[in-house]
C-alpha cells in the first residue's frame, strides 16, 4: 500500500505571551527556537527583519509594477517606507474593523 506523508512548513512559537488582537507567530519546525541565519542578534524574526530595513533603507525600492502605456513598458516603484505605512493602515483597519462593503 502507499503511504501519505504530511509535510509540516510552520509551527506556532510563543516568543512573548499572546495579547487580544495578536496572532500567533509561526516559524519553520527547524527554527522554533531561533532562526537559523539573522543578518543581526537583534533581527530574530521576520516583523524584526523587516522593522530593521525600513528604518535602515527607507527610500530604496522594494515593490515594482510593471506599467504599459501604448506599446511602452515601464515600472513604478513603492519604498520600503511607503509599503510599511500601508501595511499599518490595513493593519490598523483591519483591527478596527474597518472593512470595505460591496455596494449594492
């Protein structure tokens, strides 16, 4: 016979005690207890990673979408800076239940 075998990506950590409104942090089983490679002691995780290059790059380039105007291609660009704030506005809308409808 054959045999299936879960493959598991993620695990829920407890890195502090889980406060009304937050959600579990999850990280791969072979870096439940710390990551395998950080760019810093202080860059342990992802939230951490990515607060560290928007502080540190705010103005570099971080998202392209590619643009067509008649036959000519070109990309706009959004900032890391630019793509944090938008990240804590849907954050801060989501959490508020701030929720588009669709119109009827």
């Amino acid at each position: 016979g054959s045999s299936t075998q879960q493959i598991i990506y993620s695990v829920p950590i407890n890195l502090k005690s889980e406060k009304p409104g937050e959600s579990k942090v999850y990280r791969h089983p072979e870096s439940v207890v710390t990551l395998l490679e950080a760019p810093s002691p202080a860059c342990n995780t992802m939230q951490a990673i990515w607060l560290d290059v928007v502080k540190k790059s705010p103005k570099t380039f971080y998202l392209g979408t590619q643009v067509k105007k008649n036959e000519a291609i070109s990309y706009e660009y959004e900032s890391y800076e630019a793509v944090d704030r938008l990240a804590r506005q849907l954050g801060t809308a989501l959490k508020n239940g701030q929720y588009l409808t669709p119109a009827t």
